[in-house]
C-alpha cells in the first residue's frame, strides 16, 4: 500500500464457489504441508544420523526444538515479505493502569509512524482506553458499511472469573488491541477512514466523540433502508456459499474451542497432582540413606515436568485461544456485513418491482433504481474483496498458530524426556554400587 491515497475495492473480480464453499480447500490445506525451503533445509544435513518418515513416505525431521523455531521465525518472516509496501505502521504498548474517584482503567500506548501527507507530522503517540478503541470500530461500522471491520476482544470478562488488571488479562487484551489496530492500518480502504487518522493522532480524543466528524455517509444511510419484511428472492451464489461456509466454520471453532478448554482444565488439574506427587519423593528420601540420590532425582525430575506442563498451558491460555476467539468475532463481523449486503439488495429489487407494478420499461428506470443498482454492485465488489483478504489473513494466522502449537509441544516433550533421562545414570550408578562382590 502507497502513494498516499485509497485504493478501490469495487472490482469484478470473484472466486470460484469451490474455494468459497470448503473451508478446507487445497489453498488452505498448505497450512500443514512444509515450504520447499523447508524440505530443502532438512536434506542439507539438518536432520542427523536417521532420515526417518512416516507410512505414506513423508520425511520427518527430527531435529531439535531450536530448528522448529526458527521454522516459526521463517514463516512469520515470509508473511511480512508477501505483503504490500505499507506506509502506515502502528503498535499499541505500554499499558497503564489510572485510579480515580470515579473509576478504575487501563490506557495503551498508540504509536503511529507514516509517511502519508495526510498527517501531518510523521510519528505520532496518544494514549487510548478500550471504551476509544470500541468508539472507533462503531465509528468504522457506520462510515465504512461496505467492509468487515476487524473485532475487538470482548468487553468484559466471562463469568467474572479473570481479574480484568491482571497482568495476564491485559496483556492479552493488549495484543488483540494492537492486532485490531493493524488489521484496519494494513486495510486499503479503512486505513483512510477520517476516524481513523483522529483516532490515531488527536490528543484529546473526546472532543472529537462530542462534536463528531462531517463524513459522508450516503451509503451508509442507504443500509438502513428498512425493507418491512421483504423476503430476498435469493442471494447470489457466491454470496450464499460465504454464509455456509461461515456457519461451517462456526462449528468447527466451536468444538476445538470447547476441546480446547477440557484440555486445559485437565492439564491445570494434572498440574496440581503433579506438584502434590514430587514433594512425596523428597520427603521419603529423608527416611532413605541408601535411596535418597535415587528419590531426590526423581522429585526433581517430576518438578521439571511440571515447569514445562506450566508453561504449555500458559501459551495455550495466552497465544492459542484468543486466536480462536478473535475468529468466533470475525466471522460475526462477516455475517453482519451479508445481512446489510441482503438489505441493499433486498432494496433494490422492492424498487424493481415497485418499477414493474408501474409498468415502466427498463429504458426508462428512474435515476433512483440505478443508482441502488450502483450501491448494490459496488457492496458485492467491496465485500468479495474483503473476503479474499480475510481468507488470506486466516491462513497466515492458522499457519503461525498451528506451527507454534506443534513448536511449543516439542519443547514440553523434550524437556520432560531430557529431565527423566538424566535421572537413568544415576538409577544406573546406584544398582552398580549395590551389587554384592564376587571372589
């Protein structure tokens, strides 16, 4: 993205209903299949004494967890490389914590750096509270009716049980802060969006929330046109596979997030066994001279474990399940943009059929019904290209996590086999100290 000024997203071009329809397409199935770069990587020499595969012949690599991360590194490397020349960069940090007589909140850093002539200095720094970040999205919604704006995380904590100043809850809703702003920096269209450049450079941003911004909004009065009731004769084709793709995918997130949560609450239990199981080692210990070594090793080994498992679950907790949530919210977004998409058409054939009832030629169709046409036309147009955006987002974000679940995974492992190999020498020196003498 440069030049400095928005590109267009009304386009005709579109995708074939394959791709639209199975969401685990052939495009999206590269996820799990390994660069060339990568294979090339292992035959070179990186693999060891044993090239080892599985039963339908793909290799193995099995070197250390060090090389699964720069695997990571690669990739995360590779999807900043294929994007487009950007000029707008910003980061949100340094989150703070105000205590007033009113009330209790948190505010981030918003660090922009642009070369845009539009702004007019090129780096700024703000400070925002969720409740302007929310401000912003409602105000995207209703000047940019035609695109899917990125989510927000939720606004309040489930149930109540996570503290929301925790260190840990605002350090993850930090990262969905900064990713929403850079998923709309990083968008054609909405980066140019007037609230957006407020957003991002005023210093006090409530005046702004008070006396609002002039912007047009034609389009976005023309999608709250209220049909009373009218039945669309039928969405497109396209359009129809998005809507069963995402009730598809839906479900799928759905049974991977609850999974998820079992998995982790079983882990979280099997932590608390485990932290209970290694003490009883070390105190038997002290009632054994002749196994004490033997029984130390043990509870140290069982203490590592339970290091690792800790911080298995802390990255589960932190980095894989906010990615399946921010996705359940997207594809809300994305659901909401088909219904005002339906609204606009819906619009357009009331008035087609208003024209017909009239008996009216074609030829001589009022300016309105073209011009509801053009809105029609031109919302298809943005909502396709939004969508191949979107598919393109999600699999470089299913890639990275997939491949940082699978790295993370090998560390825990390798780190609970290499805490009970260490323990084998010394089971081994203890038998041979032991053994009777022989003449």
């Amino acid at each position: 993205m440069s030049g400095g000024t928005p590109k267009t997203l009304c386009s005709s071009g579109q995708r074939s209903l394959q791709e639209i329809c199975h969401p685990l397409s052939a495009e999206d199935s590269s996820v799990l299949t390994p660069s060339p770069d990568v294979g090339t990587a292992a035959a070179t020499g990186s693999i060891g004494e044993k090239d080892l595969s599985l039963p339908n012949g793909t290799p193995v690599d099995t070197s250390s967890p060090a090389s699964s991360s720069s695997l990571l590194n690669r990739l995360q490397l590779d999807d900043d490389l294929d994007g487009e020349t950007r000029d707008l960069f910003v980061t949100v940090d340094d989150p703070r914590k105000h205590v007033s007589t009113m009330e209790t909140y948190i505010t981030y850093r918003v660090s922009t750096k642009t070369t845009r002539a539009e702004f007019d200095l090129p780096e700024y720094s703000v400070r925002r509270r969720y409740q302007d970040f929310d401000w912003l999205r409602i105000k995207l919604e209703e000047s940019q009716p035609t695109h899917l704006i990125p989510p927000l995380p939720e606004k309040f904590v489930m149930k109540g049980v996570v503290d929301r100043f925790s260190e840990e809850f605002v350090e993850t809703r930090r990262k969905a802060l900064d990713k929403f702003l850079k998923r709309v920096a990083d968008h054609p269209v909405l980066s140019f969006n007037e609230h957006f450049s407020v957003f991002l450079s005023a210093k006090d941003l409530n005046a702004y929330k008070k006396q609002g911004l002039a912007l047009l909004t034609k389009m976005g009065e023309s999608v709250k046109y209220v049909t009373g009731g009218y039945k669309l004769r039928g969405r497109p084709v396209e359009f129809a596979a998005m809507g069963e793709y995402l009730d598809v995918f839906t479900q799928k997130l759905g049974t991977i997030d609850r999974i998820a949560q079992r998995i982790i609450k079983e882990q979280s239990e099997y932590l608390v066994e485990l932290k209970e199981y290694g003490p009883v080692y070390s105190s038997w210990a002290s009632f054994e001279a002749e196994l004490q070594e033997p029984l130390e090793g043990v509870a140290g080994c069982v203490a590592n474990c339970c290091s690792a498992l800790e911080e298995l679950t802390e990255e589960m907790c932190e980095d894989f399940l906010p990615v399946l949530r921010e996705y359940v919210l997207y594809i809300e977004s994305m659901k909401n943009v088909l219904k005002k998409r339906d609204q606009v058409q819906a619009e357009y054939e009331t008035k087609l059929e208003a024209v017909a009832f009239r008996k009216e030629e074609r030829s001589g169709m009022p300016t309105d019904v073209e011009k509801c046409q053009d809105r029609m036309e031109c919302f298809n147009a943005d909502l396709k290209a939004d969508w191949d955006r979107w598919q393109n987002n999600k699999r470089q974000d299913f890639r990275q996590l997939l491949t940082g679940m699978a790295d993370k995974n090998i560390q825990y492992y390798e780190k609970c086999l290499a805490a009970w190999e260490s323990l084998i020498p010394l089971l081994q020196d203890k038998q041979e100290n032991g053994k009777p003498e022989t003449n």
